[in-house]
C-alpha cells in the first residue's frame, strides 16, 4: 500500500495542470501515437494525391481537424465525474441505436466495402453510429453490472441478461450492415466486462461458445455477404483470389515484409507511394509503418498500445468504484481487440474486416471514439483515489 | 474488488499481453525473417526494367572486311501501354496500322501480345519483351509509311517509327557464308529460365547457330537498363537505375571475303557441272585451311540460304525449306555435319597401313581387274587391269584390288573371322593415327564425328541390330525382303559382330561403313601436307574490343601426331604429287603454275533418291599446296556428284586460283589472296567500312 501512497503524494503536486489527475505515461503514449498516426496519414496519401493533381494534405488537413475535436471531447470528458454520466447513460444509448437503425434504412445509410455503415451529413461528412455505439454499450453494461442491491460478489444472473440485451440489440443491428469486425470487438468486450464483474465462469464460458456458434451460423446461413465470405476464405487461402481481397491482403504484407528492421524512411515507401495497398491511411495503415519505419517503428506501436493498455489495468486495479472498473476493463477490451484486429489483419493473422486502428487510422467516428474511451480512462483515474 | 474478479482481471491482462506479443512476434517474422523474401517480391510490384540493348559486336575477316554488322533499320514500334489505355484496346489502331502495312490484322494482335498472354499453343509470334518496350512490328519500315505514321499521330496513338539496330550480314563481293556466321533471334522460354546457367534480359537477341552462337557471350555485349518504379497505375514515378549498354565484342576470324566468295562459288559451280554430266549433284561442301595452324580460311556448304531471312522476319515457306528434303535441306552444314564414304582419298591411310606391315613401299604390285575374296569378287574400278607397277603409281592411277589384296592378307594374317586376342589391325590403327573419330574441334556448333569400322564398331553395331536381322521376316518391310538383303541378313545375323574378309577389303579402299565429314578429311591431308601434325580446326582467331584492345586470342591446338616414319609420309606426299602430275587429278590441274597435291575418290553410295532413282558417287577431292612447302588444304566434295577429278577436282583449281592469283595457267602478281604467300598473323583494324583488298 505504501506504493499507492507514494502516486498519491505525486499526483497531489499536479494539482494546478489543466489534467491535473490524469496519468501522464497514458497521455504520453496516446499523443506519441497521434503524431505517429498523423504522419502515416500524410505518407499515404501525400504522395498520390499530389501525382493525381490533388491536393497533397487534404487528409492531412481532416485528420488534424479530427484529432482537435477528438482531443475537445477527451477534454470534455474528463471534466465531468464519470458517476454523474450515469444519469445520461440511456439516452446515450438510445441515441447509438437509432443511429445503427438509420444506417439500415436505404437512402440514409452509406455503404462502403460492403458494409452500410455510415450515415452521410452533409459537407462529405460521414458518421460511423458502431464506433459511438461501442461506448454506449460499454458504459451501460457496466452500469447494470455494477449497480447492486445486495452486497453479493456475483451479479444476479437477471442483471447479467439485462447486460447482455443492451450489448445484444446494437451486436445485431451491426451484424446486418453487417461489419463483422466491430461485431467481433464489440463481443470480445462484453465478453472481458462479464468476465471480470465476477459473473461465473459458466457464464463466460457459456458466452464465448455461444459467440462461436453465432459466427458459424452467420457464416452458413448467408447472413454474412459473399462479400464478407471472400474475405473469410482468401485469409484461409491467400492465393484464392489474385486480384480482390487475397491481392490486398499480399500487397499489405509485401508493403510490411519489404520494409525490414528500419524501414524506407518515412514518405519514401514505394509500396505505399504507388499506392498497391489499398485503403491505406484508414484501414491499412500500419502497413505504411511496417514499409517506412520498419520493425522499430512498427514495434514502437505495439508497444505504445501495450504501455496503454498496462496503464489500463493499473487503473481498473486501483479504483475502488466497480463501475469504473467494469468501465475500464470494458475499454481495454474495446482497444486490445480492435488493435489485434487490425495489426492481426495486415500481418495475416486475422482474417480481412474494415476496422480502424485506434489513435492512429485517419476517420473522425473512430477517432472522436476512441479519444472520447481515452478521456474515460483519465476520468476514472482521477476519481479512482475514492 | 473480489477475489473472482481480480483473478478474472489478470487472465484478461494475461491475455492482451499475450495478444500484443503475438502481433510483435509476427512483425519481427515478416519483417526480419522473411524480410529479404518481401524485399524481392516488393521489387518485383513496383521496377520495370527498360532495357536498351547493345550494339551486337561485328564478325570480320581476317582483313577486317565485316561479315556480319549492325544495320540501321526503319522499325514501326507500338506502344503497349498507351494502345491499352483506348477504349478498344487499341483494334481499331492496329486494324489502321495493318492495313498502311499490308499485314494480317491477325498477325499484328499476335506480335504485340505477351507470350503469357496467349493461350498455350497459340503463342508462336508472341513477344517475349517486356510491355514497357516498344515492340516492333517491322523492322525494315518503308520512310514514307513511317513518315504517314508519324505525321498523323492523332489517328496512330502509341504507334511510332524508329530507328532501330538489326543484324546484317552484308555479303560483300558476293560472300554467304551463312552455315558458318549463323543467325540471331529472341530468346527463348529456355534462355529465359536461366537453365543454361545465363542470364538474359527478355528483349535481347542472341546467337542461334553458327559464330554467332559459339561466340554469343563475347559478341552481344551488356544490355543498359533503366529501372523505373511504377505505381498502382503504371504511371512512372521515379526511376532507380540508368546504366548505359556496353557494346559488344568484336569477332576476328581466320576467313577471308574474297576466298570465302570463290570457295562458295567453286562449289556450286561443281554441283551444277556434275548435274551437267548427268549425275543427281545434290549438295557438297568445301573447306580451306591452312596447314600450319589449323585455321579455316573458307568454308562453304551447299545447298544455302540468305543469312538475313531469319531478321527480315521468317515466312513459314521459308522455314519449312531449310529443312526440306526436296530442296536437300539447306540448313545443315555438309561441311562439319555431313558423313561420306571417303572412297579413295582413304587410301592415305592404307599406305600408312602397308608401310607399318612392312610392305616395301618402293617395290612393284600387281593390278589385276578384280580379286575373288571367300565367295565374292571385288573388281578394280571399272574393272580394268593395270598391269604390274610401283605402289606410288598405283596411288596415282587409283588402283584399287592392290589394296584388296593387301587388307585381305593382312586379315588372314590377324586370324581371319576368329581373330587372334592381340590382332596387329595395321589399317585401324593407320586410320586411329589421323585421330580418325574425333572431332576436329571446330568452333561451329554440332559438328558431326566420323565413324571407323573397326572391330569395336562392328561389336556395338551387332548389339544394336542383332534382333533385326536375326529375325529379318518378322521385322523387315515387305520391300525388303528380296533374297539378297535375306541372304545378307542371314550372313549378319551369323557374324554380324566380326571384321569379314569383305569388311577388311572395303575398309582399304574408303568404302563400307567408314565415313568422314569434309572438315576431318581437310585435317587429314594438311596433317600429310605439315608432315605428321594434327590441328585443331578453328574460324576464331581474336576477340577484340571497341577500342581495339585484345581480350582473347584463340590458337588452334595441337591435337595429335601421326604415326608414320618420315620416309613413309615422304613417300605419301610424293605418291600424292603424282596423283597431279600422271594420274586420276592430272586433267583437272592441267597446266597449272603452281604445284598441287592430291587425291581423287568416289565413293560408291547405296540407297536411292525421293524419285526413285538409284544414288550416284560420291565425288571427292583432298589436296594440300604448294607441293613443296604446302600451305594450304584444299577438300571439296560434291554428293552425288560423279567422278571425283571431273566434279571436285576441278573445283579444287578453282579455289586454287583464287587462292594463288592465277589466271590462265599464270601467276598474277599481286592477285594472290595472301601475297605474301600466307595468311596475316597481325589482327586487322575494325570497321564496319573496311572493304576488302582489290585484285590488280
């Protein structure tokens, strides 16, 4: 405990900076990746757009724009006690279902690779309701878990089925769009709330076999598009399909593959200034790290997501407050999950889907999203002293 | 929090820990195991290489006269990149551009197609560049189309004209020599592979056959390459690499225009006067060296083809006449592939044979008209008698049963048809001594070896053909079961493994089984002529480079000696010298001012012609000049051509006269080929420009 004592002592000194309370390594590592990130996005596109005759930092310039509202709402975030949010909770959540209901209805929805999953506004603006939704369902979940009559380790098993509908109702509206990724990360994190709410582990046993039987009968009875299937089987055999998702998905790793220890440098990568991969400053842009910082720059990443995600731990294992916890814990399954899927993705590890990398992939939902996930877990640390 | 959910926690921490190292294990395996793999294959996605190739290295004369050099052509190019960029795909500008060249359509889409573009067995007229090259369509372009093409470039996008280099050989004062310079093409799939242990870029020529190919690596020189980096689009974005072409080495050789000219003239002038005395005169060759060094100075094979077609574009007529039959396939060399009978220029080699069996060279034989051997008679040529005379007049007359006689005691002597384990074989060995089966060691592809019938042939012969004859009714066609092939086949099934009585007598005379390729003949008699030594046969004499250095300097080698006294080969060249002087080549060189040595034969054939009818002679003639201090080996054969003096042996003069400046039984001064009386040692100047010598 004494070692608790001592970040007390060190945190009370930082009372008077605008984050007073937050934790700096998190800050540290989140805005090292934002730069990082900032950079990819001008490397992917600078080059093709200026050959094309376009302007070369057009998405340069919307990325910034996007880290600067991301940073507001991180801001704004941390100010209120995360407690209070409760009260607004389900409207927050209401408002993430409507948003994956409208992206349904055809004429409001936008389709992108297969998936209807943006709502377009007007100015070429276009909103991802799944990366909200995704903050939504873990904020409420933990809300319900967490709130107990009774001062019973375990949450009653009608607190676990009210959870799991709130998880359940956006899982499904994002299945018919559908974006199996999202779906996926969205499971692994109700999956890491229940499973540390204290629920039994028949539970979390009986969930995770039971996401496994979704997926198989998503696969069989076509509710997944061909289109996703292609996906799905050129990860099982790259060579299947030469020029569709198998070319992507070799391009992506020749681009990393190419780039060995240190890299091209950056904005010298021929892989990603002839632009072979596709999507490269959204879904794909790790493989311009990969390509032009090579293993260094590319292992940086990793390990700043790891530095992350560790401070994350220390921060659900220090609160006092199980809903904070629920909250945290909620989070870290959002970002491991959705960090593995997309790295996995262009490494070959995982099969293809359309998810971004968080702090790094230029699209302002997720990154507004992700930002907004980062100001939660500065919120709980700074009310975790109790 | 409670005990389950801390331990929860640290599964989950567990968990995504594990996840993260995983993804940092997989990016070290992709970028550092197999980094260098993905290297490659990156490469591979985004260079293009351009290749500009280089100017192929010129093939000259020992004078420096070109045999074979770089001509400009007019070449009409289309650009695959930006006809694939219309709408059509470029049809409707092919389909113009064929029309302004009169070409198939068909063909033109055929030119311009990638080899994998095309399905398997449709491939033939494919490129094999690369789609970043211009690809020609014609190379000899008339300036005016090229200039409607040009000056229309709305209706002609991606088409364009340029100048472009193609091999040439020029043919000056009427040279062909198209067996011995060879010819250039594209690549093949199996070049490409890399199989043949080289490395080529998809657009260069190399040599297919003749110098051409043997000195391929010194002639074609180094491609430039320029190594552009493409994107996603093909659109160019930087370029990598400009290294500029090297030009290739240039090729010396021992020949010689002028002679090179006459010997091919001397040839067919032999083949159509052996038509003209009625004989079938298919094909022949002729070949000049020169004696002390093994150096080809002219070699010449007939029937030929222009060396140019195979630039010019080959129709399919073409290709399918140089091997035809009909037309006694062209394509092949007599001079270095053809096998003959050598008939009676063989018996040097029985002279060699009686002198090592002791045969007292100076004293007098008996000629009879013919010598019964077992149950068969051998007649002398024409079945004449000659009387009793000196075994050197003998040689000159061509007496043959003097030999039969010979061969056949000596036969007896070795045991007959069961022979003694330690046979003397006086006439194998004699023949062994010229190196008689092995190569000459030219520098021209597929050279043929001669064939000795000794007793180790007739071993292997028997081992391959025993089934056939020893069950000849089975296996025999019809046609050939007439009772004297089945008593012949009767008689090889029985002994079919051994030297026969009737083998031996052949043998002596250069007849049976035994048969010899121009070329070896050539350095049998500049081997007697040089007194005993036996050289390689080379046509290369120097690579030399752009600026005139020497990279290398081919010297014929010493392949062996032969086995025979100083008094026998003496006798030998006198007996040969006779030959001219009072025997069978004495009309031919009638009157001629410089002293000539050598000998006629012809060799019986068997077998007929595609019409049926029955083959004539072999007509040969092998000579070494001047008799003296010989120089110069002449030989020249003429299949089907009839008596050796009348059909060769003129020929031979020809080449001679040529070789000696003579004109009219004089000697011309000055208009000898070498005036100083042997070929040039010094390597010439290189030119393109250098004309050969004129003749006062």
């Amino acid at each position: 405990m004494s070692q608790i004592s001592v970040r007390r002592g060190l945190y009370q000194h930082r009372r008077f900076s605008i984050f007073h309370g937050s934790d700096p390594v998190l800050t540290t590592a989140v805005a090292l990746l934002l730069i990082i990130g900032t950079l990819l996005v001008y490397a992917a596109t600078r080059d093709w757009y200026a050959r094309n005759g376009l302007d070369p930092q057009f998405y340069l310039k919307r990325h910034v724009i996007n880290i600067a509202i991301g940073t507001l709402l991180a801001y704004g975030t941390t100010l209120i006690d995360y407690r209070l949010l409760r009260a607004y909770i389900p409207i927050f959540w209401g408002l993430g279902v409507l948003g994956l209901i409208i992206v349904l209805i055809p004429g409001l929805g936008t389709s992108i690779n297969g998936a209807r999953a943006w709502i377009s506004l007007p100015g070429g603006f276009q909103i991802q309701p799944a990366e909200l939704a995704k903050i939504a369902i873990i904020v409420g979940m933990s809300m319900l878990l967490s709130e107990r009559s009774h001062d019973s380790n375990k949450p009653e098993t009608s607190d676990l089925l009210q959870a799991l509908v709130i998880a359940a109702i956006p899982v499904l509206l994002i299945i018919r769009q559908p974006d199996m990724g999202t779906a996926f990360i969205i499971s692994a994190s109700v999956i890491t709330i229940i499973a540390v709410s204290g629920a039994s582990s028949r539970w979390v046993i009986g969930l995770l076999i039971l996401a496994i039987l979704v997926a198989v009968v998503a696969t069989k009875t076509g509710v997944i598009s061909q289109y996703q299937l292609n996906r799905l089987q050129t990860f099982v055999d790259p060579t299947a399909d030469t020029q569709g998702t198998g070319y992507q998905l070799r391009q992506a790793r020749i681009a990393i593959g190419s780039g060995g220890l240190i890299g091209k440098g950056l904005f010298n990568g021929p892989q990603t200034n002839g632009r072979f991969v596709p999507e490269q400053q959204t879904d794909f842009i790790f493989t311009v790290a990969g390509e032009e910082l090579g293993f260094l720059g590319g292992g940086l990443i990793i390990f700043l997501y790891l530095l992350i995600l560790m401070r994350a731990f220390a921060i659900a294992r220090r609160t006092s407050d199980p809903f904070g916890r629920l909250v945290t814990t909620g989070i870290i399954g959002w970002f491991a999950f959705q960090i593995f899927e997309n790295i996995g993705m262009t490494l070959g590890l995982m099969p293809m889907t359309g998810v971004p990398l968080p702090f790094i992939s230029y699209g302002g939902s997720s990154m507004f999203a992700t930002l907004i996930g980062f100001g939660l877990l500065q919120n709980v640390h700074a009310r975790s002293k109790g | 929090m409670n005990q389950r959910s801390r331990l929860s926690l640290l599964v989950v921490q567990i968990l995504i820990v594990s996840l993260m190292v995983a993804l940092l294990g997989r990016l070290f395996y992709l970028q550092i195991a197999m980094g260098p793999t993905y290297r490659d294959a990156a490469l591979s996605i985004q260079s293009r290489d351009v290749v500009s190739p280089a100017t192929r290295g010129l093939i000259v004369d020992s004078s420096g006269v070109p045999l074979a050099l770089n001509k400009v052509g007019l070449a009409i190019t289309i650009d695959r990149i930006a006809i694939d960029k219309q709408p059509d795909k470029g049809v409707a500008v092919m389909a113009r551009l064929s029309r302004l060249l009169k070409l198939q359509y068909a063909n033109v889409y055929r030119n311009t197609r990638l080899c994998g573009e095309l399905p398997t067995g449709q491939r033939a007229g494919c490129w094999t560049g690369s789609r970043y090259q211009p690809i020609p369509i014609t190379k000899s372009a008339d300036p005016d189309v090229a200039l409607q093409i040009v000056e229309n470039s709305d209706q002609f996008p991606g088409i364009d004209a340029q100048p472009i280099a193609i091999r040439n050989y020029p043919g000056t004062v009427g040279v062909n020599a198209a067996h011995v310079l060879g010819y250039v093409g594209p690549l093949t799939e199996e070049d490409l592979s890399g199989e043949n242990g080289k490395n080529f870029f998809r657009s260069e020529s190399i040599g297919k056959s003749g110098l051409e190919i043997v000195y391929d690596s010194f002639l074609r020189g180094i491609p430039g390459i320029r190594t552009l980096i493409v994107d996603r689009k093909e659109a160019i974005t930087s370029q990598r690499q400009n290294t500029p072409p090297v030009a290739g080495d240039h090729l010396v050789t021992s020949l010689d225009v002028r002679l090179q000219a006459a010997t091919e003239t001397a040839l067919a002038d032999a083949v159509l006067r052996g038509r003209a005395n009625g004989y079938t005169s298919d094909s022949g060759a002729a070949v000049v060296m020169d004696v002390r060094n093994g150096q080809i100075l002219a070699i010449a094979s007939y029937p030929t083809y222009d060396p140019n077609i195979f630039e010019k574009g080959l129709t399919v007529a073409q290709a399918s006449d140089l091997f035809s039959e009909k037309k006694a396939v062209p394509a092949l060399s007599r001079a270095l592939q053809g096998l003959y009978a050598p008939a009676s220029t063989f018996k040097s080699v029985s002279v060699i044979a009686a002198a090592s069996a002791g045969y007292n060279l100076n004293a007098s034989y008996k000629c009879p008209s013919e010598l019964q051997v077992g149950t068969r008679l051998f007649q002398n040529f024409e079945s004449k008698s000659q009387g009793t005379m000196s075994l050197k007049k003998m040689i000159a007359v061509s007496c043959d049963t003097v030999w039969y006689r010979i061969a056949f005691d000596e036969w007896l002597r070795d045991g007959g048809l069961s022979p003694k384990s330690n046979p003397n074989d006086y006439f194998f060995k004699a023949a062994a001594s010229f190196n008689f089966t092995q190569k000459v060691g030219v520098d021209l592809p597929s050279e043929s070896s001669s064939r000795l019938a000794n007793r180790a042939y007739k071993k292997s012969w028997y081992q391959q053909n025993k089934d056939f004859y020893c069950n000849y009714k089975e296996r025999a066609t019809k046609a050939q079961q007439t009772p004297f092939l089945i008593l012949l086949a009767k008689e090889n099934c029985v002994d079919g493994d051994k030297v026969r009585a009737g083998d031996a007598v052949n043998f002596s005379i250069g007849q049976g089984e035994t048969v010899v390729t121009p070329l070896k003949l050539a350095q049998m008699y500049a081997a007697i002529g040089n007194g005993g030594t036996i050289w390689q046969m080379m046509v290369g004499k120097a690579i030399v480079k752009t600026d005139g250095t020497v990279v290398k300097t081919m010297k014929p080698e010493k392949l062996g000696t032969l086995s025979a006294s100083k008094e026998t080969i003496d006798f030998l060249r006198g007996a040969l010298r006779e030959v001219v002087v009072a025997g069978t080549g004495t009309g031919a060189f009638a009157g001629f001012p410089i002293p000539i040595s050598g000998k006629t034969g012809t060799a019986e054939v068997f077998g007929r012609n595609l019409n049926g009818s029955l083959k004539d002679n072999t007509s040969w003639f092998a000579s070494y000049a001047p008799s003296n201090k010989p120089r110069y080996a002449v030989v020249m054969m003429v299949s089907q051509g009839g008596f050796g003096a009348s059909t060769s042996g003129v020929g031979v003069r020809n080449i001679y006269e040529t070789l000696f400046g003579v004109k009219g039984n004089k000697v011309v001064p000055g208009a000898a080929i070498f005036p100083d009386g042997k070929p040039p040692i010094k390597l010439p100047k290189i030119s393109p420009a250098t004309k050969p010598r004129v003749a006062p």
